[in-house]
C-alpha cells in the first residue's frame, strides 16, 4: 500500500518529466520551492543522498532544514507559482488528469495516517484549474511525513498488507477524461464503434451524442480501473507487477481461440473474448490463491490490458462479417 511520502512524490514527477532528470536533479529542484521564498542558500544533493531517499533507507528522510521550513506561511504561499514556472513545464502535455488520479488514489489508500482536514483540503485542490496548487501543497504535506521505512513501519504494512489481501479492492474514482495511459484501448473501442457506425474514424470528444456507446465505453473504462486497482495492489504485495503480468499472460492463453475467431464485428468479438474471460481460474497465478481480489469486471479489465501492451491488436479486422 502507498504512502503519502516524499519518495511518492518524486516517483510521480520524475515520470512525468518529458527529458530524463536524475534524482539529485529532482530533489535539488524540489528543495528551490522551499528556500527560494526564504532566501535560504542550497547546497547540492549528493548521489548517495538522492538514493537514500528514494529508496526509502535509513538516514533518508529530506534535508531537516527542508522538512522544517516546508509549512512556513511564504513557502505555502508561493508553492504553486514554483511548481508552474519550474515544475510542471517540464511535463509531458495533457499529464495532468493522469498525475492527479495517481496522486488522489495515493491520499486515499494512505487517509487512515492523515488527518481527515488535511486529507480532504488535498483532495479538493485535485482538479486541473487548481493543479500546480494541489501538486505543491502535496509536495510540501510530504515533506512532514517519516520517508524512512522503518523496521516497524515494514511490520506494519505487512499486517496491513495480509488484511488488505482479503477484502475485494476499491475502484479508484475514475477520472472524468480519458487519461494518456487509457490511449491505447480507448482508442481501440473507438475503431469498433467506427466500424458499427460506418465511418472512418469515430468521434470520441462528441460520444454523448451515442448515448449506447457512451454507456458501453463507461463500461469499459470501470473494467480497466478495477484491473488497474489489481495491477497496482499487485506491486505493493509482492514488491512488483510480475504476478500481474501472469494474470494477463494465463487470460491471452485463456481467450486467444474466441479473439482469433471470425466475429460480425470488433464488439462482437470483444463481447466474445470478455465472456470467455470471465470463467478464467488459475492456478498458475498468485492472485487467485492469495487475494480475494479476482472477480468479473478484472477479468474484463485485463482484455483492455493485452490490447494497452500490443498482446491484442484491437478488436477490428478486414474480415469482420465474413464467413460467420
């Protein structure tokens, strides 16, 4: 399970950045948004430092004097005006709604450690007018908490870690607009409504105006969540996403006569492939042992992962409606 802790943070920004920065880079551009509104003089972040931090070690929590000034009335105030003219603009375009869910769903598995006001001011400020507030204020909230992963804190998670096993996950709360990571299977759905509809390519931005393929895609878009909720519960049980990758490699197996099947059309083959999906048990795959997490709309999900990994080359082929 994640916590709100600096090391998250520095996680999600470094993967948004569009050129490689290296983590000393990062924290040294991190620690400018609390000593420039003071005039404070920064000394560079070593390498071994950097790695201390990021990792989580011991002796890696921020700089004290960081962690100190990080609440200080100028510093809240300008963080924001920091994060746009130094942060954000280093960005991949269009990230914001994708960062925002991560960080959101970061509050929410780690409320039970924050407190209910704070949590919810954080909350408030995740929406895109407010972006570079919310990624500041987050940023400076994290320089409060321990980042040091303790023994007992490793205790901890482990207890937590065996009880969160054993009840079904919680969707996070699916953004509104697509996000840049649901491209690839979005963009595959669109190629089958195109093709139900007979045209070239499909409109997504107006897909209100199809209130049966809004519906559908809605749909769909909640399967992948509740996949994605597994594929990150995943990396936190096991220390990384290799029980997932088996997931989707046992459901390919699983479903790759119906998806090689002629089908009328690229919905009635995923109509096909999901419903097949949906009786898969493996035993050759930990999650169906060891998590109670496994149940119809994962299933589902996962098709939408082979497609977002190239495994599935979308729903539509040249020979729909032939030979059925």
């Amino acid at each position: 399970m994640r916590e709100l802790v600096f090391s998250t943070i520095i996680a999600e920004i470094k993967n948004a950045f569009v050129d490689e920065i290296n983590d000393p880079e990062l924290i040294e551009l991190l620690y400018r948004g609390v000593t420039e509104p003071l005039g404070i003089k920064l000394s560079k972040v070593q390498k071994g430092t950097a790695s201390k931090i990021v990792n989580r070690a011991p002796q890696g929590n921020p700089l004290r004097m960081i962690r100190v000034h990080s609440q200080d009335p100028e510093v809240k105030a300008s963080i924001g005006d920091f994060f746009q003219k130094n942060v954000t603009r280093h960005f991949m375009p269009n990230m914001e709604d994708e960062i925002i869910f991560h960080i959101r769903s970061v509050i929410k598995e780690d409320a039970a450690r924050i407190s209910d006001s704070k949590r919810d001011e954080l909350l408030r400020l995740g929406k895109k007018e407010t972006f570079n507030e919310f990624l500041g204020q987050v940023y400076l909230y994290s320089l409060t908490r321990d980042n040091v992963l303790t023994p007992e804190a490793k205790e901890r998670i482990n207890q937590e870690l065996e009880e969160y096993k054993r009840h079904p996950l919680d969707v996070d709360e699916i953004p509104e607009s697509i996000i840049h990571e649901e491209k690839q299977y979005t963009n595959a759905l669109g190629a089958a409504y195109a093709q139900a509809e007979g045209l070239a390519v499909f409109p997504m931005e107006d897909i209100a105006t199809y209130p049966k393929y809004e519906k559908h895609l809605s749909e769909q878009r909640q399967y992948y969540f509740a996949a994605e909720a597994v594929r990150r519960g995943t990396r936190d049980i096991y220390d990384e996403e290799s029980q997932f990758d088996v997931l989707k490699t046992e459901t390919y197996e699983y479903v790759k006569e119906e998806y090689e099947e002629p089908a009328k059309s690229g919905l009635e083959r995923l109509k096909t492939v999901q419903k097949r999906a949906r009786d898969l048990v493996s035993s050759k795959c930990w999650l169906f042992r060891d998590t109670d997490w496994i149940g119809v709309p994962q299933k589902k999900g996962v098709c939408h992962f082979l497609v977002k990994d190239g495994t599935i080359d979308g729903w539509v082929r040249d020979d729909d409606g032939q030979d059925i």
